[in-house]
C-alpha cells in the first residue's frame, strides 16, 4: 500500500503542474485541431503486482487522437492499449506459468510547455480511463485456468516532442495504476490488489 500512496501522490502533484502549466500555456496552442497518432515500447511492472504474482516486464502498443482548441486550456487525448506481460508465480505447491494483457479506453488531458529558441517541447498529461484485464494461466498438474475483470484506472506522466523526418515524434513514460487490476491474475484467488505499470513509449503524430 506504501507504493500505491506514493504513486498516487505523485499523481496529484503532476495534476497541479497541469493545470498550473495549461492556464500559462494557452497561447501556445497550434491552429491544427486534430492530430493522430501511435506508439510502442516496453512496460514496467512494479509493486505488489510484480513482487506477488511475478509479473516480467513486457511490451504495449498504442493509437491515439488529440483535439486541440484555443477555447480550452489543455488538448484532449482519446487513446486506445494494448499491453501485454508473461508471469510466472508459485501457488501451493505448483508452477503457474502464463500471460496477461491490459486493452485499455483512456481520456487524457494533455498540457505542453513552450521551450523559447526549441524544437523540443515537454509535455506533462494526465487522465481516466477503463481497462479490461485477461490472463491465461498454465498450472502444474495440467490444469488450464482463464481470468478477465475490467477496473477503473488513471495514469499520469510526461513526454517530450520533436521533429523527426518532417513529422512530430514523442518519448512519454506514464505511470498507470488500476484499482483492482490484480483480479485479473487466476493466481490471486480474488483478493483485491492495485495493479501498478509505466511503460515508456516511443510514437509518432500525424
């Protein structure tokens, strides 16, 4: 719980750095409303998550859409995920070898900080959203056992951007944590445990 306190608080402190930086930073939004975008990169299990159930680090792939207007003070950023870790825990007696995979629905707010005299611009975003959590699970002895739950969650994090090849490309690391997302595992036998991961991605927007 100590980690989840501690991630949760440095949630809230990127959540007043946001906003303080979005009302600052109106001006520095472009004329372009919509942009559109993906990326990819590996994904960092930590936490309880990782110490009980023996979640390895794995890889998560993204696409997403961005609304911009001058009318609000952040761009919005509606996003869909994939995220994918193999695991390996003892439960008794017997191995427990398997998978689980995180298909993410995700409203972000997103508020950049203009750098004067730079083509790279950092960026803090935030957001909400539902995932739905799925594993499969090979136990020693034979038996094949299947999970899926879906929780609520938020994320939060920061990103740079820069030209690359006459478009903008990004590297973002966003710490996720989902209430209840430890359900998904059929090694947990039901006890509620918050699933903690930061993937660090790179990506593209069009």
């Amino acid at each position: 719980m100590t980690s989840v306190r501690h991630a949760l608080g440095a949630l809230a402190i990127g959540a007043i750095c946001v906003t303080t930086s979005a009302r600052a930073q109106t001006s520095a939004v472009t004329a372009k409303q919509f942009t559109f975008g993906g990326a990819g990169g590996f994904s960092i299990p930590f936490g309880s998550w990782k110490d009980d159930l023996g979640v390895k680090t794995g890889y998560t792939l993204q696409a997403h859409s961005t609304w911009m207007t001058p009318s609000l003070p952040v761009a919005l950023r509606g996003e869909i995920g994939y995220t994918h870790w193999g695991y390996n825990a003892r439960v008794g007696t017997g191995n427990v070898e398997g998978n689980v995979r995180e298909l993410s629905f995700i409203l972000n707010a997103v508020s950049p900080l203009a750098v004067s005299g730079s083509s790279v611009s950092p960026y803090w975003i935030a957001g909400l959203g539902a995932y739905n959590g799925k594993s499969a699970a090979s136990i020693s002895g034979g038996t094949f056992s299947t999970n899926s739950h879906t929780d609520v969650g938020v994320n939060g994090g920061a990103g740079i951007s820069f030209a690359l090849g006459g478009t903008s490309a990004f590297v973002e690391a966003r710490l996720h944590i989902v209430f209840g997302g430890g359900n998904t595992s059929p090694t947990n036998n039901n006890n509620t445990k918050t699933a903690l991961w930061l993937p660090i991605t790179f990506g593209f927007h069009y």
